[in-house]
C-alpha cells in the first residue's frame, strides 16, 4: 500500500527542520529508560543523529519511553575506549564539545553559545566522564541547581540543554526549514526521506545492492517493484 500523502508530508515537514550540526555523544549510558528518553528529546529538538559509547558487552536497548524516536533519530554505536576517536572526529568535523562536568572551569549551561555545531558530551551519572573524553571537552558545563542534590538523571540533563540549543537557534533564526540542516545536500536528504517512508524497501534495496527509487510528489515509489515485496508495506 503506497504510503498516505498527509503522512509523507509530515515525514518532509520533520526531515525539513533536522539539523546535522547538533548531536549528542553518550558515554557509558547504556540503561535503557536513559537512552529511550534522550532519543525522545533528540526527536523533539530537531537532532538528526546521536552517538553512544557503550561498555564492553552492553547493547543499547530502548523501551517504550522512546515512543519509537529510534526509528527517526539513528543512534551510533561506539565501542568501550572509542570516546578519543569520536571526539576527535566531531571536533575534525568542526563540532564544538560542550561536556557536562562541575570543576572550575565549568560555566552556566546558558552562558555557552549553541548556535554553532555544536555536540553536548554526557557520562554515565555515576561516574560522569572519562578522564579522556573531559580532557577533548572545549567547555564544561554545569547546569545550576538550588536543591540537595547536585545533579539531574542525565535523561534530563541531556533534555535541559538540547531544548536550549534549540531555543538559542530560533532566537537567532538558524533552525532549519527547507532540509539545509542535513549535510550532504539533496542527496542525503532523499534518502533519509526513502528509509522514513519504506523502511522495508530500503532494507531490500541495501540486501540486493540496488539503489533507491525514485519518490514521486506525492511519495509513492516511481518504479514497479517484485509483488512479494509490495504486499510488505
């Protein structure tokens, strides 16, 4: 069944707004309420991509906190000890580091400037950072708190200073409307567009080595495909 225009529309309006130069990078969070609940705010935000480090012999996992963000907001998976590459690669990439860390030389969460690429370092709340990755961070960070405790569940944390990133964006009128936020141009675009509106085919496509079809205005694929495959989705 070709997919419904009003729900491709809503699939480029969501796709139109993503923004590539914002990401967060997870290290050591692999339990799954915390994981689910930052791809919920990564969704929410606008981020098109996440990372995640796990420790050795954790799979991150979701539960239904995320409310399926994961199918719109990939998740890359980093093995123990591949934080310094990462980091590297994001700052390569023109990412500035912002991580969450109370020292001296951590600032206001509301004192940084996220207009910028911009990737948001958080720790498990157990121990934080690793000493590596803090040592790569251009900014600690520290978002104020008046209570007892010194922290917030990093899920809220994460949740705190992506909606700020996105509120200092909108101020300064850079939050994407056209699909500009996705690097790679038109290219990238049409096919995260594809894997959003036939998942199954997409996967088809990568098994047989074929190349995407063609979408027409209205989203239904341009091309005839093998029945079995069409009675899928």
């Amino acid at each position: 069944m070709p997919l419904l225009p009003r729900r491709f529309e809503r699939l480029k309006a969501v796709l139109d707004r993503r923004m590539g130069d914002l990401t967060v990078v997870l290290e050591h969070v692999d339990k799954p309420h915390n994981l689910s609940a930052i791809l919920r705010s990564c969704d929410a935000v606008g981020v098109l991509e996440a990372h995640v480090v796990s420790l050795a012999g954790r799979t991150p996992t979701f539960n239904c906190t995320s409310k399926g963000s994961e199918k719109w907001v990939p998740l890359h998976r980093h093995s123990d000890g591949d934080s310094v590459a990462l980091l590297r690669q994001l700052k390569a990439q023109g990412f500035r580091l912002y991580g969450t860390h109370l020292s001296v030389e951590a600032v206001d969460y509301r004192q940084c400037d996220f207009t910028g690429p911009s990737a948001l370092v958080l720790g498990a709340e157990k121990w934080g950072m690793s000493e590596a990755a803090l040592a790569l961070v251009d900014q600690p960070l520290f978002i104020p708190m008046t209570g007892m405790v010194q922290s917030l569940n990093v899920s809220v944390a994460a949740a705190t200073l992506l909606f700020e990133a996105l509120r200092q964006r909108e101020v300064a009128g850079l939050v994407p409307s056209r699909g500009e936020g996705i690097p790679g141009g038109e290219p990238e675009y049409r096919r995260i567009l594809f894997e959003w509106a036939y998942p199954q085919v997409a996967e088809w496509c990568r098994r047989t080595g074929r190349a995407y079809p063609e979408l027409t205005d209205e989203g239904e694929i341009a091309e005839e495909l093998p029945r079995t495959l069409k009675l899928r989705y």
